[in-house]
C-alpha cells in the first residue's frame, strides 16, 4: 500500500498518517458494538413518530 501512495515503507507513510491510527481501535471497537445492538440495521429504529 505504501508504494501505491508514494512513499518508499510503510514506516514513512505511518510518518505522514500516524494520526489517523491513533485511537483506531477504540472507534472500531465502539462501531462493531453499535452494529451488535439489536435493531442496529433497522433505518427506522430511533426515528420519532410522525404525526
């Protein structure tokens, strides 16, 4: 992937997006518990009523 986006090592693109893993975990751990919840697929689950 480095080479794709122009640098010589993934040690060098880490360099340059280092902030973009900070914290990845923790967002990818807080999306799957979203998606596990029940009704997590359902596009109206959470929508108020309409009148």
């Amino acid at each position: 992937m480095a080479d794709w986006m122009g640098h010589s090592s993934t040690d060098v693109m880490r360099e340059h997006y280092h902030y973009i893993f900070e914290g990845a975990e923790q967002r990818g751990r807080a999306a799957i518990a979203t998606m596990l919840k029940p009704g997590a697929d359902d596009p109206t689950e959470g929508r108020a009523e309409v009148a």
